[in-house]
C-alpha cells in the first residue's frame, strides 16, 4: 500500500502543479460551468483517449497521459461545483480555489484508500483499456442521473461517480508510468 500512495501522491501533484499554473493563467473563470458542461468535457476527453487506443494514427500532440491530467483536473472542478454551487462569475481566489482542490483530493485518497483494502488493489492487473471504459461508463451514468434531475433510486450520487473517475485516471497514471 505504500508504494500505491506514493505513486497516487506522485501523480496528483502533476496534476496539481497543472491546475495551479492554468488557475494562474485563466483565474477560475470554469466556475460558470454547469455540471452538465463538465461531464461532457471530461466525456470528450474519455472518448479521446480511447480513440488513441484503437487508431494506429494520432494526429494531435497530446497524448493518454495528458488526457487522463484532464479527466482528473476537470472530476476536481465538478466536486467543487457540487459542494459550491454554480457562480455566475469567476469567484474564488487562487488561494481558496487550491484549498478546495486539496479538500477534493484528500477525499478522493481516503476513498482510494479505503477501497484498495478491500478490493486488495485488483486494479493493478486491470489493462488502461479497461480503466478507461469504466471512466466512460461512469460518465453515461452521471449523464443519466444529470438527466433524472439528480434523483436516483438504489445508486450512488454524481458526487461519488466523479470521486471514481478521478481513482480510475490516477491508476491508468500509475500504469503509464508518468
């Protein structure tokens, strides 16, 4: 489980410092997005990564990697929409907006956490193919649950869906080798 941690830690950090820097560069002008708009952002980027998994030709420079960074980052935004609600105007600071990612990501690690004990960290035999079609199904149901208007029956909320896609996107990380 330590080496798990230590590789998690690693690869959220990369995606922190990517954060940080576009906070910089843009503010947190994504606070106007609806969660719908995330979800489909993080779903074209999903779609993306396995496209570069079937073709044999990629035609724009970025690869699983950056993607798989995307997917992560953009699950962050979507937790804090939840939590905060949507804003009308860009208005967290930086330094607030990072709180709000570290509190993202700690929750995210303790479910990693919690989960590798009891699954005994099955992922780490799982293929990044597989990785990303969970990330995908996870993405139709938040679809469908954003579409019930949030209401569901028996399932877990979009909060926990978003919570998943992030775990999965740091095991396909982790087995990238970033």
């Amino acid at each position: 489980m330590q080496k798990t941690i230590k590789q998690y830690d690693n690869v959220t950090s990369i995606c922190k410092s990517l954060f940080e820097k576009k906070l910089h560069d843009y503010g947190s002008a994504w606070r106007i997005l609806r969660l719908s708009s995330l979800t489909d952002q993080i779903f074209i980027k999903a779609q993306r990564i396995r496209g570069l998994q079937k073709n044999t030709i990629q035609k724009v420079d970025e690869g699983q990697s950056e993607e798989f960074i995307g997917i992560i980052n953009y699950s962050v935004m979507a937790l804090i929409q939840i939590e905060m609600g949507i804003a009308e105007n860009p208005d967290l600071n930086a330094k607030d907006c990072m709180n709000f990612y570290d509190k993202m990501i700690k929750k995210t690690r303790e479910l990693m956490m919690n989960k590798n004990h009891d699954y005994g960290e099955a992922w780490r035999e799982m293929r990044v193919s597989s990785l990303t079609d969970l990330i995908l199904q996870k993405l139709l149901r938040v679809k469908q649950i954003e579409d019930n208007k949030g209401n569901t029956l028996v399932s877990e909320g979009i909060d926990a869906n978003y919570t998943d896609i992030i775990n999965y996107a740091i095991f396909a990380l982790i087995h990238l080798k970033i």
